[in-house]
C-alpha cells in the first residue's frame, strides 16, 4: 500500500486512555535482524522473534506500526558493537527535542518528561532489574523491502551506549499508529518512521499512557524462553 499523498501527520494518536485490544503484550530475546536498520537507515530496531507474538494469544495482530512500554533486561551480558555499531546514531533524542511551534501539542518536551519518569527508575535499575522505555514498534512484512517474512522490530525511544543483542525485551503495546506503507525512496521511508517516533512519544506522555510504566510484565523475565534464535529467517511464519 502507498502512503496517503502527502497528507500531513496527525500529532497524537489514540483516544486518552488505550482501549481494547490494548494492552497487548509481547516478549522475546533480542535476535539479529536484516541489518538494515541502522546501517541503511539511521535507525536501530531490535528485533525478536515472530513466535514472540503467540505466546499472549496476538498472533493475528495487524501488521502495522504500534506504539508502548519496552522493558529491557541487561541480565544476558551485553555484546560488543559491531562495526556500524547502532550504538553511534542518536535519531531519538534529536527528534524529542521539543521544534519551535505554534501547535501545544508540538511544544511537548517529550524528552524531558521521559528522562524525570527514568530518574524513578533508578533504584530498580540499581537492584539490577529492568528498565523501561518508549518505544515504537513495527509488526509486518516491510513492504518496501518486500521480506517474506512477517517481523517484529522495536525502535526504543533512548540514546544506548552499546548493542544489546540476546537482552530480553518485554513490551506493553498500548496503540496503533498507522499501517505499513510501501514508498518511493528510502528518504520518505526514513522521514515517517521519524515522524513515528514523534507521535510515539507525544501520544505516550499522556497521563493514562504514562500508568502503564509500572507494569510487573515489563521488568519480569523469567517467562522469556531461552531459545536460541539466529537470524530473523528463522522466525516461525505467522499470516
Ligand atoms: P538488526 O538488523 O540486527 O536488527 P539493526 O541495525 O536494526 O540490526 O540494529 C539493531 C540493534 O541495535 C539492536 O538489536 C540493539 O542491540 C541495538 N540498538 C542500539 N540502540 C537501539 C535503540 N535505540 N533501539 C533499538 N535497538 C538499538
Ligand atoms: N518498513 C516498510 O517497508 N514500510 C513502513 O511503513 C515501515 N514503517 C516503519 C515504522 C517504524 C517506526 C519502524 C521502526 C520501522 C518501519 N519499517 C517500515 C521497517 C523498516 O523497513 C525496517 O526497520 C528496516 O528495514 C530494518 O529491518
Ligand atoms: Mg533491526
């Protein structure tokens, strides 16, 4: 599907507080993907495994692009970066940085409202469990690269000094931003997902989003299995 002729972007998405099916929830380790994210893109997603989607009765979820919580547990050990190291592009904190504009909405420090919610974070971090961010995800079959497979693929809305490949994720998806498009160039593929991260962390900072932080499922692990996943081909196929 193309996108909508150049229509501009709604700001926010969602109504104020989610709404059924929302939340959903998702876990999984962080397996590598196409390695396209950051080396063509400028933009990180880590990946986990499609099988992910079944364990809470969401393998029919529409492929589209989804916003939510990301809980991230380091307990697996952190692994060097590699030579496009993800860790080197800083796309979120540029794009929270609230732009000069006449629209509230688009005034919104978003990241100054995440870094004061992660200060609170600190102590459980410190007792060495999970830490939680936004994050925006994409389930789907990235029409514009035509993959075969259906993946799920998770930018978090955080500047990481390092890659984090074989961490366990957990998410709590709490709304729909809009369905995956097919595009003309690479650029208007880049500027979307860019602007998807900017109604991401709008839409999140809202007080019925921000009470889904404090969810046991996103600094519980002990659930995720231990299945050693090698690449996203791998990935069992769910249509
Ligand atoms: P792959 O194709 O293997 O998924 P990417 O180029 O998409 O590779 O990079 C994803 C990896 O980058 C993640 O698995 C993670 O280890 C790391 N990473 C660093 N920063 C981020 C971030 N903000 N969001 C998601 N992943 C990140
Ligand atoms: N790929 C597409 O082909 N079409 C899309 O509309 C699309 N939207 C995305 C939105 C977000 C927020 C993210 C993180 C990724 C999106 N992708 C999309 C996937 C992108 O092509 C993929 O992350 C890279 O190719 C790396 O696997
Ligand atoms: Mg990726």
């Amino acid at each position: 599907m193309p996108p909508p002729s150049s229509k501009p972007r709604e700001p926010i998405v969602g109504p104020e507080d989610p709404e059924p099916p929302f939340p959903l929830k998702l876990k999984g380790k962080v397996i590598k993907g196409f390695g396209r994210g950051s080396k063509e893109l400028g933009i990180p997603t880590a990946n986990i495994p499609i099988s992910g989607l079944s364990v809470g009765g969401n393998s029919s979820l529409d492929s589209g692009i989804y916003f939510g919580w990301a809980g991230l547990d380091f307990a697996s050990p952190p692994t060097p970066p590699p030579a496009h190291s993800a860790a080197a592009r800083r796309p979120s904190a540029d794009l929270m940085a609230s732009p000069p504009s006449d629209d509230p909405a688009l005034q919104l420090d978003t990241s100054a409202i995440f870094a004061a919610l992660a200060r609170e974070d600190e102590e459980q971090a410190a007792a060495g469990r999970g830490r939680v961010f936004p994050m925006v995800m994409s389930l789907g079959y990235n029409p514009f690269y035509k993959n075969t497979v259906r993946s799920v693929e998770v930018h978090i809305l955080h500047d990481f000094a390092r890659d984090f490949y074989g961490a366990r994720l957990s998410l709590v998806i709490l709304g729909y931003i809009r369905p995956e498009y097919d595009y003309v160039s690479k650029e208007s593929l880049i500027e979307d997902i860019r602007t998807d991260i900017q109604v991401a962390a709008r839409s999140l900072a809202r007080p019925g989003y921000v009470r889904y932080r404090q969810d046991r499922a996103l600094v519980e692990f002990d659930d995720v299995e231990d299945e050693e996943v090698g690449e996203e081909e791998k990935g069992e196929v769910v249509s």
